[in-house]
C-alpha cells in the first residue's frame, strides 16, 4: 500500500518502489502520486483514463533523471549495463539511448528508511559498476499548506555524473478538464520566437505576458519545449510556476531551490505538465542537494 502523510490540509499518498510503476523510465524513489487540499486531489495520470497502465506510465509527480544527458551510456558497449538514477541499471541497445523505450532491468536496492504522520525518507543504492556509482535520498515532508521534496545525491563511483532530473508533474485540478479556467503564470515573460518547439494542433495556447491560458478545451497533446528559451536572471527566470483553476478557486506553485537549466509544458485533456529541469555535474566523492516546493492556495 502507498504511505499515507497528513497534516492540517494536507493529504499525500506515496507509491513505494515497484508499487504499481515498474518501468525504466521514472524514478522509483518514493513517488507522491496523490496530493490532496483540502479534500480535492490536484494529480493525475500521463494517460487518459481508458488508455492507462500504472506499471508503465507516468503518474502524479514522477520525476525523471537523464531523459536528455543519459550518464554512462556513452561509455558502455552494447548489452553491458549503465545507471538510470532511481530505477536500476539498465542493458544498452544497439541504438541512441531513447526515454520512451524499454530496456532490461537489474534491479538495485530501495528502502523506506523514515516514516512519520508528516513525513517519509526514501533511499536507494546502485552499487558501483564501470566508475559508476551513486547513494540517493527522497525526502517528503508536509509543511504548512504544501509539501516539499528534499534530494540528495551522492556520487559513490569513480566517474562524474553529469546529468539532469526534472518532475513530470501530471496535474489535474478537482478532475476539470483542461481548457478554459486554467492559468499557468511563471516569473518571466516567454519569447515565443525562441522557443525549442511548439505543438499545438488545436490553436488553444494562449500566452500573453507571464501567462498561459486556454482559448478552448485541449482535445489533443500539446508541448512547447523551452518555455524559458533566450530568458536570465535578469529577466525573471526562476524555478517557479503556478497553476490556477479559476472555476475552483484554487492554485499549486512549485518553487525550486536552483536555477532551472529550462522549462517545458506537456499535456493533453485530462492533464497539464509543466517541468522544470536542474542540470548539474557531481564528482565522485561528492553529494548534492535540492529541494522542491508545493504550496497550495485558495485563489477566490
């Protein structure tokens, strides 16, 4: 069963390695797949509802390490073994390394090692293998009205891990719909014209300023990648966004504890994604931390 964390307004469900994702995509590390506020749920799934499959696809908030920069396959041959963070080590194709595909698992070590009413501490160790090797920690903690995600990375090899981890937040707010009512605001003001991609089929991304909205229901899969495309600090970037739901008042905000390296937003009908991606480089010997935080609101 999921570990169930409550506090005040608060409800969180947390899947433990192997649960119901079984994949080699998403980390497996303590995966909050329900967030609830005051009794609405805000998470959803990667799939509409008749198309899902819980042991392969995405869900609630399921990160992500090495979608862009895959560490150590580069530096094996075919059928030898390299790491995905928080999954396993996994048996090279004789192909580009792609996300969406399926590769052998061998299966590494994963543990709860804390759990509270509040509070649950996740871990797992790959062991080391060709210079590659690492010690990671989840931490999930309710704080006032939200919650944070506190990583710790630890490079245990001989190899530095370069690489990046990003949250395929899959978001449905009180189970509306995606289309009018929905409002994501970021801390900047995108530049369509420098944008990586844009796929919006039906026409209903609207961006005017800091904000995008919906000119009408989303039917079909849209992304931009690089919504923070040709943006510094100077001009706002930031690790932060909110999703509001308008109809119901209510809105969740994530906030980084880093720069981000970029951000994109995926989505369909039944759920919105927006992820912001934190690049880094860890040498061996080294540990690393971040954090990110979930603050829910009333908007009305």
């Amino acid at each position: 069963m999921p570990i169930a964390l409550k506090k005040g307004n608060v409800r969180l469900a947390i899947e433990r390695a192997g649960e119901k994702y079984r994949a080699c995509r998403f980390d497996r590390n303590g995966t909050v797949v329900s967030a609830r506020f005051r009794g609405t749920e805000f998470l959803s799934d990667e799939r509409p509802f008749l198309l899902r499959d819980r042991s392969r696809f995405g869900r609630g908030l399921h990160n992500e390490f090495g979608i862009k920069t895959c560490v150590g396959w580069d530096d094996c041959e075919v059928g030898d073994w390299f790491p995905k963070i928080g999954v396993g080590w996994l048996r090279k194709k004789p192909a580009p390394y792609r996300f969406h595909e399926d590769y052998e698992i061998e299966e590494i070590d994963f543990r709860v090692t804390s759990e509270t009413d509040d509070r649950a501490v996740f871990e797992c160790s790959s062991g080391v293998r060709n210079g590659w090797g690492y010690e990671y920690k989840k931490e999930v903690s309710i704080e006032g009205d939200g919650f944070t995600l506190r990583y710790t990375l630890e490079n245990s090899g001989t190899k530095a891990i370069a690489t990046e981890e990003y949250v395929h937040n899959f978001l449905r707010i009180g189970g509306a719909r995606l289309g009018p009512g929905y409002r994501l605001t970021l801390p900047w003001c995108p530049d369509r014209s420098r944008f990586e991609k844009l796929v919006d089929p039906q026409g209903v991304l609207n961006i005017f300023g800091d904000e995008l909205s919906f000119a009408g229901k989303a039917r079909k899969v849209y992304f931009i990648g690089g919504l923070s495309g040709g943006i510094g600090a100077a001009e706002g970037l930031a690790a932060r966004w909110t999703l509001s739901q308008d109809r119901l008042g209510l809105s969740l905000t994530e906030t980084g504890s880093f720069l981000p390296s970029a951000l994109n937003l995926w989505g369909h009908g039944s759920v919105i994604s927006p992820e912001i991606f934190y690049s880094f480089s860890l040498e061996p010997g080294n540990v690393l931390s971040w954090e990110r935080k979930y603050s829910f609101a009333t908007t009305r």
